[in-house]
C-alpha cells in the first residue's frame, strides 16, 4: 500500500531531489534540476512512500514560482488580464519512480487533485505544466486550461492554468486513458489460433 507523507527533514529533500532528477534525467529537458535548497522554498513537499521507499512525489506552493523563469514578460503581461499572480498558487514537480503507472493514476493522482483543491481555498487558479510529449498532455489539453505558454518542441515546456474544474477534467480524462490501455492490453496479446496448430 501506498503511504503518503509531508517531508520536512533535510534527508527527505535531499532523497527527494535525487529521485525527482532521476526521474526526468534520461527524458533530453533542461528542466529538471531541483537542488534541495530550491525545493525547500516549497510550502508542501509530499514525498509517496511504498514498503518505505520513496516511488513517487509533488510539491504545492501558495506562491507560484517554480515556473516564473520560464514564462516570458509578455506572456506574464497576458496572463495578469485574467489569471494575475495573486490569484493563483503552484502545483509542480509531480514525479514518478519506481511504481506501476495505473498504481499511480488510481491512488497518487487523485490525492494529487484532492491536495490541490484544498491547499489554498483563497485563490481560485492553480498554474502547472506539463512536458511536450507527455501521456498526460492529451488529456491536460482535454481539460481545456488556459495555456501561458506552449511548446511543440519535445519536452519542452507547457505552462498553463487550471481551474479547480478545470483540474478534475484533467485528472478524470487521464484516468480513463490510464485505464483504457490496461483493458486493451489482454486485447493486444497474439494468441496460437486453433488453426495455426492444425497446421503445426
């Protein structure tokens, strides 16, 4: 069973940093380097635990500045019409190591979502993003966010923000696509037809 904990302890980041860089390392994106000092800014780091290894993790921030750097002055401009800054808060550095993808998706996920939704009742607007190539792409997009910043470069950057809806779309959509390819995969297997040994 999967446990969840609020990291705190010095050790922790440091365990968490490693595994969130590993995580993207072999992915070709300059934007996975998270030192310990960087996620300490972080008001909640949330490490995802299995038989006391650390397999997967999210941090959620009311300031929304892990992805700052990275959206353009004109951009941000675009964005204080209708999402300004203080509206929003930051849900970054979602990572997964060594753990099944449909574990992830019907248990990490919804914690994720259910995290989010409550993290900071003040503000109505919750910034993410996602890789260019990404699985969860399709169905970020689905949820129909508004888009800061796009790219179509592979693993490039996709800044956008959510709603709380907007965020349950995303997660609902990803859901059925998660479980989808499972239910396929029995479907996908070649089996020896009757046939095929008559003729052996």
């Amino acid at each position: 069973m999967l446990k969840f904990k609020v990291l705190a302890e010095d050790s922790e980041f440091l365990e968490f940093s490693k595994l969130y860089e590993a995580a993207f390392a072999n992915k070709d994106t300059i934007y996975y380097k998270l030192p310990p000092k960087k996620l300490k800014t972080r008001d909640k780091v949330v490490g995802v635990f299995q038989r006391g290894e650390m397999v997967a993790g999210y941090t959620l921030s009311n300031t929304p500045n892990t992805l700052l750097n990275n959206i353009t002055e004109e951009n941000k401009a675009l964005m204080a019409n209708d999402y300004p800054l203080d509206s929003c808060y930051d849900l970054a550095n979602i990572w997964k190591g060594n753990v099944s993808k449909l574990l992830f998706s019907i248990i990490v996920w919804p914690r994720i979502v259910i995290d989010s939704i409550f993290f900071n009742l003040h503000r109505p607007n919750i910034i993410g993003y996602a890789l260019t190539g990404h699985g969860r792409l399709n169905a970020y997009d689905k949820a129909k966010p508004y888009y800061i910043q796009s790219s179509k470069v592979k693993n490039g950057l996709n800044i956008f923000v959510f709603t709380r809806v907007n965020l349950i779309k995303g997660f609902m959509i990803g859901l059925k696509n998660e479980i989808s390819k499972v239910m396929l995969i029995p479907l996908n297997r070649t089996s020896t037809s009757r046939l095929d040994e008559v003729k052996r």
